[in-house]
C-alpha cells in the first residue's frame, strides 16, 4: 500500500455508487490504476497494472 501523500490527479468513482458515500475512487495512470477509499482519501491508494485491473474488472462483472 502507498501511504505517500496524494498526487494531483484525478479521481473517479462508480456511476452506479450514486451518492453512497461508501466507495472506492479510481485514477488511471499511464502504466497502472490506483484505487483509494472515497471515506479516507488521505490514508493511502493501492496501485494495480493496468493488465491485472482489468482482469478484475472482467472478472466482476462475470460474477
């Protein structure tokens, strides 16, 4: 987990959230995807490759 303070980009959360304020946010970037908790943005973000957050994203919506 990065608990390095937060770069300026840009965070986005699930249309389906709608105003739950109980979600992930996700940023993309060049060569990865970070998530971070919408409740705590501060606390950290966890990063993925661009590769593995997509076959979680198949994955879900397999599910």
């Amino acid at each position: 987990m990065n608990h390095d303070p937060p770069i300026r980009r840009e965070w986005r959360k699930s249309t389906r959230s709608g105003s739950n304020p109980s979600c992930v946010e996700v940023s993309h970037l060049s060569d990865s995807v970070a998530v971070r908790d919408s409740k705590s943005p501060y606390s950290g973000n966890i990063s993925f490759t661009q590769q593995a957050f997509e076959a979680f994203l198949r994955f879900i919506k397999d599910e």
